[in-house]
C-alpha cells in the first residue's frame, strides 16, 4: 500500500536523523513519547517529531511539500501538548 507516494513501513524502527542530529526512532513512537513528562514529550513533538513530518514527502514539488514547508508547530505550551496527547490517547484506546 502506499500513501503520499511512499510505501507505508514503521517510521520509527531505527535511527531517525533530521539534519545533523540522530535520535532512536523509538522515542518518537506514540507508545513511548506519551508517558513523557510534558516538557519532554514538548520537546520530542516539537523538535522531531514534527520536523519529520514536514519532510515526509521527498518530492519537494509535491503538494504535500509545498504546503507543509512553512507549517509551523503551534501548540503553545508542553501543558497544552500534555493534554491532546492524554485526549488522543484515550479516544484511540
């Protein structure tokens, strides 16, 4: 199957780098990240998680290329983050 013309596969099974930086791809797993305190889990979304999904697509003339390269992350707080990610997680349980 694919979507956003990629094969769908697990994201975050190994090593994710995002510009010079690396970061086991495990802790940018939902099932891991959650259980962070809300800085930490702040600071995961904002700093990794996100940026990975801006780039997901390596066509940079795609759609979904032009118009995620100017999205920015706006939850203002990792208190805020905290409490989407406690609703999300219950509505998918």
């Amino acid at each position: 199957m694919q979507c956003l013309d990629f094969h769908i596969r697990a994201f975050f099974s190994d090593e994710i780098k995002i510009g010079e930086r690396t970061i086991a791809g495990s802790q940018l797993k939902w099932s891991v990240f959650h259980d962070f305190l809300a800085d930490r889990m702040y600071s995961v979304i904002q700093e990794w998680v996100f940026l990975f999904i801006k780039t997901l697509h390596s066509d940079k003339n795609s759609a979904y290329s032009k118009y995620m390269d100017d999205a920015i992350f706006k939850l203002p707080t990792p208190l805020v983050l905290s409490k989407v990610v406690d609703s999300l997680t219950k509505f998918i349980r």
